[in-house]
C-alpha cells in the first residue's frame, strides 16, 4: 500500500443510500488560478436570460484541510502505461439537452430523459448536487442552492438506483455556470498545458464519481481540471478526471497506481497536457467565455 494517507469513505446525497465517496490525503497545494489554464472555451453560448455570477462567492474547496507542505522525490517509473480508459462503452449515454438557469440564490438546471435511466446524478465541481429519480415526470430538474463562480457540473444517467459502478452511465462533458448566469457546455482548449504537482494512490473501490478506481481514473480539483476530462501526464500515461481528494487541491493531480508502484512514484511535477475525448471524436476547442 501507499505510504501515504488513506484515503476513507464519507456519505453521498441520495434517497434510501449512501454511496460511498473516497476522501485520499495524497499530495496537493500551489495556487493556481484557472486562467493559468489559457483560456478556456464555451459552447453554443445562450442568451443571457439569468442573474449574472458577479454576486457569487468564488467556488471554495470541498473541505478546508490544509495539505502539509511536500518535495519532490525520487521517481520509480511505472510498469505500465496508462491508456484512455472507455466509460463510453457499454453504459448509458449522459443526458442531453442541459439547460441551466441562475436566479436569485440558485440554479436550477433540466435535461433530458435517457431511455433505460432510472436515476441521474448532478455533480457541481465535484460535489453532488442532486439524484434525481426518473418516475415518469414531464421534466428533469435538478437545483443547485449553493453556486459559485466558476462552477462546471457533471451529468451521469444510472440504469438503477445502486449507485455501483455497473450502473453508471457515462459521464458528461463538463458545463459551465458562465458570467451571464446561463449553465453553457464547456471545453477547456485541447493542447492547453499546466504544471502540476503529481501524487499517486492505490486504493480500490469507487471514486467520488461512482466509477472505481482504477489505471487511468486520476484524482484533480474539479475547479480546475473539470472531471469528464482527459489529459496526459509525462511518465504515467492518460488520465480521466472522476475523482477528488482532500489533499488534492489546486495545482494537484492524484493518478492510480496498482500496489507498491504508487510508493515509487511519490512526489513529482509534471506538464499535464489537455487532450481531447478520444471516444468522442470532438475535438474543436470553443471560443473563450
């Protein structure tokens, strides 16, 4: 096992259940704001019909632990490489036609219906934000009663109720609470380039995102790598942003390592490098919010 922290379970949202959340203490601190991403695009911008996000506070972190102070370390390379991990095969497809609208002190945001569906998870910079039930309702509404400035939200369509990994859809691109208060799809620009302290884990079961833990699923701070993205990481291979971590905050990145691997990789810094969905076939960056 890692040397580090373990990471342990603390409860989700939703009706009748608790899903299991991962909390890892693995490394993580530097501030990094979000425009040290470059900029990063909106698409198929709406028209301004909502409340503006100059009132809200600025998106804080999950939890206030403060990660101690780390070096670098010597580095063990890795066995394998990590490749695009596939959550578009075999799942549900994300729900569509996301619309989201900021009002007063809440957003309240629709979708809509996924054939096979039974529930949907709504997720806010990586933090649940409603599990709606499909009961046959005329429409799909989630609220979200705390905003934020730079919010990004997940979508996740569930063919049941458990919450396990098999009955999780994908995942969506991520949106964006844009400035005119209008939730819009977001693409942060493919090539875009960030220096981040990178830490490893080797803990199994689910992710804060529902899907386990696995090669390939890698820990971020949602507010600036939204999760539903992929990116590269020199040494280890490709990483899938679905997963959170106490001590991965800022400019941290946590990625996945089987058993003692995790220890030789420790503490390192790295270009992490914005690709695009390989499963997706979209690549075209959108215009700057």
């Amino acid at each position: 096992m890692s040397s580090f922290p373990i990471r342990r379970r603390i409860p989700e949202h939703a009706p009748n259940r608790r899903p299991g959340r991962r909390i890892r203490a693995l490394l993580g601190a530097l501030a990094l704001a979000v425009t040290a991403l470059g900029a990063a695009g909106v698409a198929g911008a709406q028209p301004a019909r909502a409340d503006g996000t100059s009132g809200l506070p600025t998106c804080p972190f999950w939890t206030n632990v403060t990660p101690p102070t780390r070096t670098d370390t010597p580095w063990v390379p890795p066995l394998q490489t990590a490749q695009p991990v596939n959550f578009a095969a075999n799942r549900l497809p994300a729900p569509g036609g996301v619309t989201g609208t900021l009002t007063g002190n809440q957003v309240t945001i629709t979708f809509n219906r996924v054939p096979g569906a039974q529930a949907y998870r709504v997720w806010r910079n990586g933090q649940s934000v409603a599990w709606v039930t499909d009961w046959g309702q005329p429409a799909l509404t989630a609220v979200d009663t705390a905003p934020c400035q730079n919010a990004y939200y997940s979508f996740e369509a569930m063919s049941d109720q458990s919450g396990s990994d098999a009955s999780l859809g994908q995942m969506s691109a991520p949106y964006v609470l844009n400035t005119d208060g209008a939730v819009v799809p977001w693409q942060t620009p493919v090539g875009s380039t960030i220096t981040m302290m990178v830490t490893s884990y080797n803990d199994g079961g689910s992710t804060a995102s529902g899907y386990n833990a696995q090669l390939g699923v890698c820990a971020v701070d949602p507010r600036v790598i939204p999760w539903g993205t992929y990116f590269t990481v020199p040494g280890y291979g490709t990483c899938y942003a679905a997963d959170i971590g106490t001590w991965i905050q800022n400019d941290t990145v946590d990625v996945w390592l089987p058993g003692t691997q995790a220890n030789g990789w420790g503490v390192q810094h790295r270009s992490v490098t914005i690709i695009a969905n390989p499963f997706s076939g979209s690549t075209a960056a959108a215009p700057a919010r």
